[in-house]
C-alpha cells in the first residue's frame, strides 16, 4: 500500500520553564486589545496578566466555568466582536483553550454554533480566518495547544462535540512546564492519563503515520518515567517537563492521526453526566485496549498482526521490560488508575441502564471511526460494563 500522510500543527510552539515571560511580547506582535480566556477561577491568570501589562496590552479577562458549552462560545465571541479584539488567549486547561480556539473562529465567523458543529450541527467550514489564538496550557493532558478542534458541550443533546477547522490550529502554542506545579494530585492524575490516551490511541488507529508513531513513542515513554512521580512528587520539575511534552506529543499525535474508542465514548459520556474527561479516559482505557486486542486476534483485517505487534511495542514501554504480551499494557494501565485513584464511571453516577443509549452514541462519535478494529455493539457495551 503506498504510504501517504500530512502532518500540521500551531504556527509556533514554544516550550520550556519560564517562557510565560514573552507571552506579552507575543500578544502585542497582533495587536493589543487582547482577550483572555480562562477557567472559573480568572485569579490564577495573574502571573499572565502582569507580562501583558508590561507590554501595555488592553486585556479583558473572561472566565469559563468547566467544559464550554454553546451558548459559553456563543457569547464569547459576540464579546470579542464589542471589544474589538485582536488576540485570543487561551489561559488553563483543555477547556480553556479549547473555548479560546472557538471563540476566536466565531468572532470572524458570524453565524450561530450549531452551522459549523459535527455530529449535533450542520458541520460546516469555517469560511474567515479566526482571530489570532495563543494557547497556554496549565495542565499537562489535553494537547488543545497543536490540535485544530474545540470541543463544546451541549447540555440540551446530552452529547460533546468538536467544532473541527484546520484554521483554528492556533497561531502560537506556548507550553511553560512551571505553570503546572501547583496542579494537585487528583488534577495531575486525571489530565496525565488523558495524555497517555491520546499517545497510545493514535499508535494503534487507522490514520497511523511514521511521522506520529515516532511522537507518540517517545511521549509513552516519558508519560511511564513521570507520571507517578508528577502526581506524587509535584514540584519535581523534571517530571512535570516530561508530562507536559507527553501532553504536546499526545496534542500532535491525535490531531495529525485520531484517537479511538477511548474517546469515542468519552464525548457522550461528558455531554450527558458531570465526569472529568481524565478520569473517564482512565477508567476506559484498560477495557478498551483488551477489548481491541482481542477483536484484532478473531479478525481477518489485513493489519491485524500489525496492530496487535504495536500493542506489544506498547507494553515493553509501559514496562520498561522486554518479554511482554500485547495484554500486559491494558494491566498495566489498569494498576496505573487503581494506585492512582482514579476511579471507575460508576463514580460519575453511569449505570447499567445507561449503557445501551452510550453505546448507541458513542458509534456515531467522530473518535470512533479510528479506532484499529470496528468493534460490534456487543463489544462497546462490554467495555463500558467493564469500566463501570
């Protein structure tokens, strides 16, 4: 088969402690009526705000309280469009970013969310350029920094989906490892299984390239040094430095590849029940691995061997040892959570009745069609009771 892939990402990434100190020079470089996206808490911008006022940047903060939601979008970029703004900032978690990439696409493109969402809308392009976007991650997990979607919930249908342009790419990923050092435990367990996900999820999905085996290799390996000791050992530096370039390395993989069941599955259940997306990525991940390992074993896909190799690859990783099954990986995770604490969806109020309609959507979830195997419906709902 003839090899063909593309590969695009943030017009700029900039990674490294201390590098929140250009972020004023940065913003000015497109104008200075910025816009500051953040979580709930617009507090813990402080340390940005002070550079952008070094820079005599005319800034206004908007604070976005968990995962955006259509109308959070909707208002914000009627806000950008009054103030004249000339640079988003997306300041904090995923979310935040997120929700800055989006804001930024629909300040310049004025009809109403829904025209441009997959799935739940009419999926169509982006047909302006957005305003320029900056993203600053304060966890390490998402990778919103290089990935070319926002994801946006819409309590009313019960499901997350993705407002997906190759314009939203922002124009500078700035990653400053120090920015997560005061991230607690429960937060640094939850967003660095999300990057671990979103580096073994594109190894082993249809849209593999060469170019994102390489990254999502070299991510798993620093993700299985660093993890525990992030979660454990906070202001370790060089593991925080390590999480964050998994989180990139994830961001990229995912963007330039796709993801899989894991994520199939996580868009519906953080549209319809209050989980953290980490955590459900978690709880789904050990379940999803054996569960794709076993359907490759029964089938006649031409890569099948291929794959299943790959989830070995994976294991001696996860390891660090050679000798390894395919299976070992998927226990390995499992422990990982367990020790962790991260607990299973029951947690987040799922039930066994809610299973049927999560299945139901999570095959129509964009997530899913990367996934190495089409798993059957009695499949899908294996994974989800095993995830209970």
């Amino acid at each position: 088969m003839e090899l063909q892939f593309q590969f695009a990402t943030a017009g700029q990434i900039l990674f490294g402690s201390g590098r929140l100190k250009e972020a004023g020079n940065l913003a000015r470089s497109f104008g200075r009526k910025v816009l500051v996206i953040c979580g709930s808490n617009p507090d813990r911008c402080h340390p940005l705000l002070a550079h952008l006022q070094r820079a005599e940047c005319q800034v206004k903060v908007l604070p976005i309280k968990g995962e955006p939601t259509v109308t959070d979008v909707g208002n914000g970029a009627r806000l950008a469009r009054g103030l004249g703004s000339e640079v988003i900032i997306g300041f904090g978690g995923g979310s935040a970013i997120d929700a800055a990439k989006a804001i930024s696409a629909l300040a310049t493109n004025h009809k109403e969310v829904l025209h441009y969402l997959e799935v739940i809308g009419d999926g169509q392009p982006l047909t302006e350029d957005p305003l320029p976007c900056i993203a600053i991650p304060t966890t390490a997990g998402a990778g919103a920094e290089v990935t070319r979607n926002a994801v946006i919930k819409s309590p009313e249908q019960g499901f997350k989906v993705s407002l997906r342009h190759p314009l939203m790419l922002p124009r500078i990923a700035l990653v400053d490892p120090e920015l997560t050092l005061s991230l607690p435990p429960d937060v640094t367990a939850q967003t660095g299984m999300d990057a671990l996900t979103q580096l073994i999820e594109p190894y082993v999905c249809r849209r593999r390239s060469p170019l994102t085996d390489s990254i999502c290799l070299e991510g798993m390996d620093r993700a299985a040094r660093s993890l525990r000791t992030a979660v454990t050992n906070g202001a370790d530096i060089q593991a925080r430095e390590n999480m964050c370039v998994a989180s990139l390395f994830g961001g990229l993989a995912l963007a330039n590849a796709g993801l899989g069941a894991v994520h199939g599955f996580a868009a519906p259940i953080g549209g319809q029940f209050d989980a953290p997306h980490g955590a459900v990525c978690a709880a789904l991940l050990p379940a999803v691995m054996h569960t794709n390992i076993q359907s490759l074993s029964r089938t006649d896909q031409p890569d099948s061997e291929e794959i299943i190799d790959r989830y070995r690859n994976i294991s001696r990783l996860l390891l660090m040892m050679n000798g390894v099954e395919p299976e070992d990986g998927a226990s390995w995770v499992a422990k990982l959570a367990e020790d962790l604490r991260i607990p299973g969806l029951s947690r987040w109020g799922i039930r066994k009745e809610d299973l049927p309609g999560l299945v139901e959507k999570g095959r129509r979830a964009s997530s899913m069609k990367p996934n190495p195997v089409e798993l059957n419906p009695g499949e899908l709902a294996a994974i989800l009771e095993a995830s209970l």
